[in-house]
C-alpha cells in the first residue's frame, strides 16, 4: 500500500504525496481530522482513492512509530 505515497523533490518540496500528484499526506491527514470521511473525501477529488487514503493513513502511523519511513516508500 505505501507504494501510493511518493518523496519527489520537485513536487509539493519533497514532502510526501500521493501517487506523485499535488497530494500531500497531511493535506488527506487534515480532512480526515476535519471530519471528512473517505468517501467525502473521494466525492470532492475523484483522482484520489480509497487505498490512497488508506496508504496515507499507513504512512502516518510509521512515521509516529518511529520508523524510517523513506526505507519503506
């Protein structure tokens, strides 16, 4: 699942993002925390999927464990 999230220097300054698209995972993480379910989310911005809010997700929770999450992605 964390093949969805991308480090690429040149889009959104490196900062991890879905499928190397303008989507990064604190932006999914603070809809998610706003409320908004994935399917609301989903509704809003057709170009995202539910695995890709999932991998988001995926990718928060290694990044709190304290696992090197650049090893993974």
């Amino acid at each position: 699942m964390l093949h969805r999230i991308t480090l690429n220097t040149a889009v959104c300054h490196g900062k991890p993002c879905v499928r190397d698209m303008r989507w990064p995972v604190e932006v999914i993480l603070d809809m998610l925390g706003s409320g908004m379910t994935a399917e609301e989310i989903i509704s809003d911005h057709p170009e995202l999927e539910k695995d890709d809010i999932l991998a988001c997700l995926q990718y928060a929770k290694l990044s709190l464990s304290g696992q090197n999450t650049k090893e993974v992605v």
